[in-house]
C-alpha cells in the first residue's frame, strides 16, 4: 500500500511530515510516494494570495512560528527560523522528480533541513547538490532534462484536482484527503484499520488516475 | 491547574473539543475555563472576512466538512453538516456567561450538538433555553443582564490581545497558546509535562490578567 505524500518545500510543517512519515509508514507496511508540487499557484488561484498566508497574516505567522518550535523540539528535530521566508522551493521539487526512487527521501529531508534548520538557500544548485549527495554537474545536468518541469506541473495540477490546498497533504489509496502533519497518524489509520467503514464513499475525492 | 478554553459557537471544530476537553483534562487533574468569544471581528480586522473561510475558499470547506464527519466517526459523535453556516453563536456566548459556573460545560456541549448534530437554530432563546434545562422567561431573564454582552465583548478583546485567530484556543497558565483541536493533547501536555522545559519562554504570549 501506497500513501501519497504531496509536499512544497517552502511549507515549514511540511518539515516534520517529511522527516516522520517513512519512520511511522515503514513498520505499517505502507510506502510513501514522494510527490512534490508548487503551493503558489493553488493559493493564488483558490484564495487570491500572492505571499504565505503566514506572511500576510502576522497573527498566524507568529503562531506558526511558535507552534514550529515547539513540535520540533517535541520531536527532538532541529529547527531555526528561516531568515527567508518562504523560500522558493521550485528547483528542489524539480530535482525530486529527477533523482531515483530510492535516493527522493534522504534528498527531501536534507533540502527541508537546509531550509527550516540551516539558514540555506534552497533555490541554488550547490545547495540542492549538497542534500543530494552529488556534484554540482551531476545536478545541473539532471536539471537540464525538461521532463523534471513537466512533472511537477503535473503535480501540482493534480493536486489541484484532488482539492488540496495546502501542504502537507496525503492522500489514500482510495482518495481520502488529509491535510496538515498532524493528520499524518490518520490517514495512516485510515489506510491500516480501515477506519472509514463507518462512513460512505466520499464523492468529493475521486481516484485519480 | 487551568486550561483556559476559548470558543466561538459557529466554529465546527470547536465541537469536538467541546465534548472531550473536560474528559481529558480532568483525569489529568486540570480544570477548564470555559470563555466564550466572539471570532467575527478578530476574522475582520486580521484578515478582512466578512464570512467563514470554510465559506470563502470553497476547497478548505470541502476538505473541512469531510474532515469534521471522519473526526466525528472516529469519537462516536452525532454529526450532520447544518443547513446553515455559520450560525449567529452571539446569544449563546452571553448566556454561556450568565450560567452558573457548574452548569457550563453541559449547556456549551449542547448547543454545540443543536448545532452540528440536530439542525437547531442556536439563535433562538428556546434552543438555548432547552440546551439549559431551563424555562424560556429564565433565560431571557438572564440574558437582559447588560454584563454578558460586555463579558463576551472583553474575552473577545482579551483573545485579540493573545493572538488568538481562530477557534478552538486553549491557553495555559503560563500563557503558552495553543490553536486547533488537534492541538488540545498538546496544551494539556504542556501543562502535565512542563514540556516547555527545553524552551525559551515565549515573549510573544504575555500572560494576560
């Protein structure tokens, strides 16, 4: 079983989704697919946002910021609030897409940390070629191939067709959407124990193809 | 100890904490302040909604109702999506306050339920009124005490002065604000496991008289 892991690398609790999803997933025998989209584009079209929400709102801003340090520190995660903020995450989800299957994880984790822990510039090649563990030509040359562009466009327009809205999101097999890290327990649950034989079908999330 | 529970009556997910925030607190030896407040105006001034965003951005209240009937499932809570939303929560605010200390718990519960599980119009003085166990002219009686209305009106100015900006809000003694009821177990941890050790207190939640 396959849960689908929509991320924006500029999404600060996204974060703790991507460094604690393949721990709490793997014992449950569930995979995760790595799949990252642009958040920009959805905010401005669904709510006609051109900044973060957190940015536009300071109330919220202030308490993300606050509600960060305390869930990192829970979670023993390193966490310094970013300088930059939101940084632009669109190289990095580029180079997701273009780096094996197997190599995605470690390499999203190393980027949210740059970001959320290391005061990084998560839009620069050398940076990405750090988290990914290879040279700077290495990467320049993966970043070359037109496809990486194409499939986080595509993403994101799924994304777009599933109703999401912000980042992180999962999405089960069956369709069921759930939004925000602390929902990641649950759409565990939802895939392990079923739990939604209790309810109907839900007709606003189809199976995407 | 007190947990200090800030709620707005037209807010869904205030409904589940609602209903579990005494179960929990109270084995834990904390008691709950119940503070009715009014979330309109802080959704005004801080963002410019004149609505509920679930009503303004489509795809959040998709995603929330889906939300509140799985989060209800999984508590073995009566739940069904009201024909209207949001309702007018300003009456059952000022009686919340007007009612003896021991009877609020039950009455906020209910009206939560005339609200988001029995299609009542918590508007009116005789859904209120049941949701007491009291007589109609009793509580109209209690409600022409001029004192409720400046009461909500000050936890309104006194959650505005927290940074609260949505509803459920719990705020510890220590002032430490907590927003969501997924962030319920938190707030109750704060307060059990003095959690905050590892962390610089918070300048930006100043305890408030």
């Amino acid at each position: 079983m396959v849960l689908r892991f929509y991320f924006e690398f500029a999404s600060t609790y996204s974060y703790l989704s991507a460094h604690l999803i393949e721990a709490l997933a793997g014992p449950r025998g569930i995979s995760v697919e790595w799949i990252p989209f642009r958040l920009g584009p959805l905010l401005y079209d669904q709510q006609g946002m051109k900044d973060s929400p957190f940015n536009l709102v300071p109330v919220k801003g202030t308490y993300m910021w606050r509600d960060m340090e305390r869930l990192c520190a829970a979670h023993d995660l390193p966490f310094e609030r970013p300088v930059a903020f939101p940084q632009n995450g669109g190289l990095a989800a580029r180079l997701t897409t273009a780096l094996p299957l197997a190599e995605r994880g470690s390499f999203v984790r190393a980027v949210y940390a740059a970001n959320f822990a290391q005061q990084k510039d998560i839009s620069t090649v050398a940076v990405l070629a750090a988290a990914a563990g290879r040279d700077v030509d290495e990467i320049a040359h993966l970043l070359e191939d037109p496809a990486c562009k194409a499939t986080v466009r595509g993403n994101t327009d799924t994304a777009r067709s599933l109703g999401i809205f912000g980042s992180p999101s999962f999405v089960t097999p069956d369709g069921e959407l759930f939004w925000g890290h602390d929902r990641l327990h649950q759409a565990l649950d939802w895939i392990t124990h079923q739990s939604h034989r209790n309810l109907q079908s839900n007709p606003n999330y189809e199976v995407q193809p």
